[in-house]
C-alpha cells in the first residue's frame, strides 16, 4: 500500500505544481508536445522508484505513420506501465470520471484525450467518432478493445469498436501484449507490488487490407497476435 500512496502522490504534485506551467507553455507554443513528455517522464520515474521495471520489445514492429495501439488488459496500473513506454505520443478514451480532476483534465483534453462513457450509447458513439476524427489528422490512440479490465488476468473476447475506428481512418493496428501487470495489482486490489512488466508490440495489421464487412476478421487477427504474445497463464483457457 505504501507504493501505491506513494506513486499516487508522486503524480499528484506533479499535475498541482508542475502541469500548469505546461499547460501554459502549450497554449502558448500551440503543441503539446514538452507536456506530454514531461508526463512521460514523470510516470518512468515514478515507476522506477516504487519498484516497478519496464522491458520492451519488439519496437521495430510500430510503422512510422499514425496507427492505434490494441493491448490486453488486466490491471488499474496498465495505462501508468504501457503509456509511457510506447515510443510516440498516443491518445486513449478515458473513462469520464478522470476529466473530473481539476487542471489534469485540460491537458489531457489540450492532448486530445477522449472522454467516454460506456453506459450512455449514444455518447460513446460520439467519443468514438473524436477519437477517428484524431486519428484522421496524425494523433495514435491507446485502445483496451476487451472494453474492460479481465477479471483473472486471461484475455477475453475482443469488441468491435477499435476496428470500427481503424477502417474508418484507414490507419494500421499495433497488437499489444502486456504481460506482468496482473501480478502487480490484481483487479479489486488498490495494493501495487514491485515487479517487472514486459510490453510486447506485435506486427502491426494493416486496416487497409480490410473491407468493412470484414471488420471482425480485422478483429479476430489482431486478437491472435495479442495472445500469441502472452504467456500461456494469460492466455484464453481452451473451449471445451
């Protein structure tokens, strides 16, 4: 629990004292860039220092244009160990409850983070179609297509709305196995332990190769590649 407090308060008195300043900076320079990376950084060494080791591999797989970034996901602590370590600014769809916190929401917003609210239809809907139009002028997103955290750490059916995104802008889909991060805080446990996280970038599928009535066998392909990079404890249990 100590970690936990630690790293929360960590983040908060980077977002209290040190995200103003940069969040005047982007207003003024019109990018938000030296602010997303100061995040970044603030996240690596927050890691660092509660314990938590990061190993990443298989960059050369991420093609140089805008692309969305599918991971599995598993714990409360996935974002912290996955967003900085992705080597280019990425966007994600955020539950609305994270826009609630003063001063972090405007620079999440100035870096064109998405609220959604999954139980509102229509209001998802329309987060989806900021994050295409995103996407559509260079921005890469961060997208769980579970839609939720797995309650025992294997992965689970994917959704349709990543690909939907991804057809609609016409960008490739980077697989994302993140393996580890069920280890260092189960779901249901706000307790975070020291340990290493491995994120393993898949090769990415190429959208384009896809018509939209082919949508979920887009999704079915980049489901495969996610789990042939876990290990078999994360893994979909055969179907009897």
């Amino acid at each position: 629990m100590i970690r936990t407090v630690f790293l929360i308060t960590y983040v908060g008195l980077a977002i209290a004292i040190i995200l103003p300043f940069f969040i005047l900076y982007s207003w003024i320079t019109g990018s938000p860039e030296a602010m997303y990376e100061m995040a970044m950084k603030t996240l690596r060494s927050g890691l660092r220092i509660v314990g938590v080791r990061v190993r990443v591999e298989g960059v050369e797989n991420i093609p140089d244009r805008t692309c969305i970034f599918a991971s599995n996901h598993v714990s409360n602590i996935d974002p912290v160990a996955l967003v900085p370590f992705i080597p280019r600014r990425v966007a994600i769809l955020a539950k609305k409850q994270v826009f609630r916190i003063p001063i972090l929401a405007t620079g999440m917003r100035m870096c064109q983070m998405v609220p959604v609210d999954r139980e509102d239809k229509e209001s998802a809907a329309s987060s989806v179609n900021k994050a295409i139009q995103y996407l559509r002028s260079g921005t890469s997103f961060l997208v769980y297509p579970e839609g939720t955290r797995s309650p025992d750490g294997r992965l689970r059916a994917f959704k349709s709305g990543t690909f939907v995104m991804a057809l609609e802008a016409r960008v490739p889909v980077v697989p994302v196995s993140l393996i580890g991060t069920q280890r260092l805080m189960p779901k249901g446990k706000s307790s975070l332990r020291p340990g290493e996280v491995i994120v393993r970038f898949g090769p990415a599928v190429d959208s384009t190769d896809y018509k939209f009535e082919r949508r979920e066998v887009l999704r079915e392909r980049v489901h495969d590649l996610v789990e042939a990079g876990l290990p078999d404890d994360q893994r979909p249990l055969p179907k009897s």
